[in-house]
C-alpha cells in the first residue's frame, strides 16, 4: 500500500505534514509514504524535527499556495506538489494521494488529470464529522457550486456508497439539506433534486433542515457545494464561538476556573464533537483515483487520521465500488 | 402606541404569548395591545392563567397552522388571525403586528395587504442574533427563496439602515455571505451582488464566510432567504448539539456535576449567545408596516421582547426610513 502525500499543503506544512506521517509509520511500519515536494525543504524539516522514518521523495519545484485560482494555477504549474501528486496516482505509482493544500487547486488537478467516473458530472467533496451519535457525511462542501440536480443525486449515489462500506453504515439514511421537512419546501432546484432520490432505490429519508445536522435521523446530507461550504464553516464558527465564550467566561471567576478544571475530560471530548482533525480528511468523490483532501489547518493528528481513512479507501476499492453501482443504483 | 399580537401564533400559544403580554405590560402600563384571535379561547387562558392586564381583543375565528402553504392560506383564511392583524395595520389602527405563527403566511400576508415599499422588489426577514462583540443581523432567513442579486442588495440597504437606527450601530459593516473571502469566490450570481455593493455608498466590507458570523468583523451579514434560513438553523442546530452534549457528559460523573454547578452561571450566559429569545423577533423589512416575526418556539421572555423591539421600531419609524432612504442610497 503505497500513499503519496502533499508535504507542502496547509498552514502548518511541512512541519506537522511530516509530524503526522512519523505519527501513522509507527503504527504501521509496513506503510510505503512518497513524499512530494520541494527535496530540501523536507529534508531539512525532518531533521530539524529529529525524525526518523522511511519515505521516499518525488520532488515537486513549485507551490500552489492557498489564495491561487484552481484551474490557472493547476494547468501553470505542472512542477506543484498537488500536479506531480496527481499524476503519481494516475501512472499507478500510488494508491491514494493526500493534500492539505488548495482545495479548489486538488479538485482541478483531479478533474483534470485523472478524470471523472463514468456516469459522474461532477466531483463532490465529502466532509466526515463526528454527529452526536456516530459519523456524519455532508456532501458536496464545496467542489463545485454551479450544481444542477443530477451531481446532487449523483453525490447521493456515491456517499451511500462510502458510508456503507467505509464507514461501515448498513443502507444508510440519505437527507436532502433544505430549509423545511415539507416536500413542497425549497426552490425549484431542490423539488427535481427530490423527485430524483425518490424515485430511486436508495433509502431516501426526504428533506432534513439545518439543525439536523448532528441529529440522528440521517447519515449523509446532500447539498451544492456552496450550501455545503457555508454549512461547514457555521458549524465551525459556532463550535469555535461557543467554545471561546464559555472559556472566556468561566476563567473569569473562581468557581468558574475550578468548574474548567473538574469537568476538564468532558470539554475536551466536546471539543472532538464535529472535530474534522478527527476523522482527518475529505475524500473527493466520483474522480479515477483515491484523493483525500484535508483541512487547510491540520496539524500532525489530523494528517494521521487522513492517511487511516487513505488506508481504508484501498483497502475497500472504493473508486471501483463507485464505478461499479454508479449507474446501477438509481 | 398601539401593538396588535398574533395570540393563536406559535408552539406555545396562546398561553407563553399571554404570559409575555402581560410581562411586557407590567414594565409598560401604558402600552396599548391588540390580541387577534379567537375570543374564547384567549379569554379562557387569561382567566386560567390568573394573568391580570388591559388588552382589547380583535376576534378571529380561523387559524393557519405552521405546515399550510403560505399564499393559499392567507387568501383562503380571511378570518385568520395573521390575515385580520395586517388588515389592522393597514387601516392604520395598530402601529405594529407581531406573529409568532406560519413566518411563510406572515410575508405572504404582509407583501399582500400592507405591499412592499417602493423601489423594495422583495421583503426580506432580519434575524438579530448575539454576536460575541454584540447585536449582528442576518438578512434573508427565509422570507424569498427564489433570489436577483437587486433584491440582496436592497436588503444590505434596509439592514444598514435598520442596524443604525434600532441597534444603534454607526455606519453598519455589511458583508456578504460567500464561500471565501477573496473577490473572485462565489456563483456568478454573488458576483454580481459583490458588484452592487462596491458601487454603492455603504459600508461594505466584501465577502464574509460561514465561521464569521460571530465575530467581529461585521454587523449585518447578507445572504438569499435558501442559505440564511440553513445557516440560522445549522447554528442553532450545532449550539443545541454542544450543549446537549456537555450537559449529558458532565452530568455524567460527580466531578462533572460539580463543575456544572460551578460553572452554573457561565453556562446560563453561554445559552444566551446566539439565543433569539434575547432579542426577541426578527422583523420583515421591505414592507409598508411593522411586522415582526417571532420563531415559533417562543415564550414568554421571548414575547416580551418581541414587543420590546416593535416599540423602537415604530420610535424609530422604521418603515419611513427605508421609504425615504432606499432609492437615494446605492
């Protein structure tokens, strides 16, 4: 098993891109890791950082960084990290490749160079968190934003399928994000959307609303990449919001520090609720090859957990699955 | 100063809405209320209740329950209480009307009997929520789905304008939700959005993402009623799901009960974060009257303040400022 990862993706690459891959070679030496990027860079990081593993390295000159258009950058730079990675994967070189990089730039390069599954429009981003009673997928959270209700029930298809066979979910709920229950809700967009899943054989539980999303009455949400994009982050900024005002708060009296103190087990738990560093990655759907794609701010954990769920993908052939009952399921 | 209150309106009604009458008279005496609804009904309550207060009660024999479909509703069910309380605004013989029932046959009713304001193409319904730095206001939750980049432009306008005068805010910051921060993000259609408010004379500070809406970087966020409406409730959601799960994580050890104890007051300050019954009512701007819509989930504090901000609105007359304001700025 052989996982490329992008060694200068993320806020906090190489440093804790690389912390995290020493971290997933000791619990599993027998791992093969190619490491792309700038030669000297990582090499200089892994010794200042005194670590040790095995790796081998495909150099990669340029850097896509975070604020750079995806298809223009992806087609200028053919010597990025994100470009070599991808095509490392294509040539069959890797199983899966790994980027904390630009995600607009992953998704390109993916399209791009190794194409859509047949009978995919367009690839989705799917988003695993931690629900209340399990894992959650959201799909797609921000691929593409320009949807037409075919990719939706396209994304409906293809996470049915993770869910069941990665996140090991038997028949999993599929929830149509909207802004009510009623059938008769949302825009004209989101009824052909509807109509779609219902006529399908997939178990189809209707429409789901904006709260529901950490509730146990659905497994994957489907939605455009837009929604999908705002949904993540307000959960986000409401987690981080919530977290820093009652820190805040109860530091800001005796009781208060002595109450952060004894309940100190059940705050960090509560912080791993809906925590992407958790499950570690975002697998890219509906492209020829397994890309993971992981938060712009994972640090050594979360690199970690991103190459689990890479391992799991392989091992589950995920991409052949979705080749397979893409255009059966429907 | 006359407010007339959708007594049948709501999870809780008429009961909780009684109860926050008559919490919101006994700090205003003075004030001059309006029950709608049926009369049986709101006075056997009363009497149940034990409340003592001055109303004068304008009958209404039908009711629009939360799952009927808006428009049908509020042209069948003349008699209604929604429909019976705009026709008392528009004849002028209450300054404001506030529901806490069916928001859909609230707009409907609202955008047909009172009709928009000139130059305002759609009403739009203006969440005011607590930020952590204070009052922020999100404008569309839901009152058009069906969006122009004019109409969210128009609402940028009448948020300002609402920000300053109600929430006392000086030269508001207006952003727009998207899903990066950068110019070049976003569908064609909030591109064109951007546009319109570069142009304009507000105080527009560009794109603000989905992890934003807590902080302090703007006071009234922009966005079509599909994605406010999923935002409102994905906060919701997230903020019900934390708090469930530390208080079922806390209470579930004598160290964690302890720290809950302790931290008692924090935690009640943290549940007010965000919390709609603090402010009370979201009011529908765009429309020739004071309508507020309160969620439907509302008690009696919840009322209370409700009627709270409808007095500043009509102090402030609110619906003069949009008229004299809308088409001279931009």
């Amino acid at each position: 098993m052989r996982i490329a990862i992008d060694a200068m993706g993320g806020d906090y690459a190489p440093q804790e891109v690389l912390k995290g891959v020493s971290l997933a070679l000791k619990s599993d030496p027998g791992l093969e890791i190619v490491l792309v990027g700038k030669k000297e860079t990582i090499e200089a990081m892994v010794r200042e950082e005194g670590l040790s593993f095995n790796y081998s390295l495909l150099s990669a000159s340029e850097e896509i960084s975070m604020g750079e258009k995806a298809v223009i950058s992806v087609r200028r730079k053919k010597d990025s990290s994100i470009v070599k990675g991808i095509q490392l994967l294509k040539e069959g070189r890797a199983d899966a490749f790994i980027s904390f990089g630009n995600t607009g730039a992953v998704v390109a390069a993916s399209t791009l160079y190794l194409g859509l599954i047949e009978g995919v429009e367009r690839a989705g981003i799917a988003l695993v968190y931690s629900g209340l009673h399990g894992p959650s997928l959201i799909i797609d959270v921000g691929a593409n934003i320009d949807a037409k209700p075919q990719y939706l029930f396209k994304y409906g298809i293809m996470a049915s399928i993770y869910a069941q066979e990665v996140l090991g979910i038997e028949r999993p709920r599929i929830g149509l994000l909207n802004i009510g229950e009623e059938e008769s809700k949302g825009t004209g967009f989101i009824k052909e959307v509807h109509t779609l899943f219902e006529r399908s054989s997939l178990n189809f539980i209707g429409n789901v609303e904006g709260k529901d999303i950490f509730r146990d009455i659905c497994d994957c949400i489907i939605c455009d990449g837009f929604v999908g994009n705002i949904t993540l982050k307000v959960a986000e900024g409401t987690m981080e919001a919530m977290g820093s005002f009652l820190v805040s708060e109860l530091k800001s009296s005796l009781w208060g520090r002595l109450s952060l103190l004894l309940g100190k087990g059940s705050f960090e738990r509560l912080k791993r609720l809906g925590d992407y560093a958790e499950y570690g990655g975002a697998p890219l759907l509906g492209i020829n090859g397994l890309v993971i794609i992981g938060h712009g701010r994972s640090r050594a954990l979360a690199v970690k957990n991103a190459i689990r769920v890479a391992k799991k993908e392989i091992k589950q052939n995920i991409t052949e699955k979705i080749q397979e009952k893409i255009n059966v399921i429907g």
